[in-house]
C-alpha cells in the first residue's frame, strides 16, 4: 500500500503532498518525508494507501499524466 515518492521541493510538506494524491481521488492514509539529523526534508518520501490495488493506480496514473507539487514533478 507504500510507495516510494521522490523529487520533492525540499520545502514540500506532508500536508501538501497528501492534498496532490487526495486531489486524482486516491485515498491517502499517511505521508512520511524523509529528513536528515537537522529535521530537513531529504527531497523524498513515502505515501501510504487504502489499499494496495490503490496504490498501483496511483503509480500508474503519475507516471502516465505526472503529478506536480510546489513546482516539482513527482517521481513514484
């Protein structure tokens, strides 16, 4: 149900990342950026699903039409 998201601003935020996913009507669960020692995002994450067939439309649909977040094309 997790899949890998990268190229993210590094100022993306978990709230914004999940309103981008909730916005193609994808149920989104939980968010998790990656953050180095200092607290400061890594530029990646991990978006959690309802459901794991969820999820490989959600990977399917970004790759074929992107999804863009604060200026970055997402990477799934």
């Amino acid at each position: 149900n997790t899949v890998y998201v990268g190229n993210l601003s590094l100022n993306t935020e978990q709230g914004a990342l999940s309103k981008a996913f909730m916005s193609k009507n994808f149920h989104v669960r939980k968010v998790n950026i990656l953050c180095n020692d200092q607290g400061k995002s890594k530029g990646a994450g991990f978006v959690t699903f309802g459901s794991a067939d969820e999820a490989q439309r959600a990977v399917e649909q970004v790759q074929r039409q992107g999804l863009t977040v604060e200026g970055s094309r997402l990477l799934v």
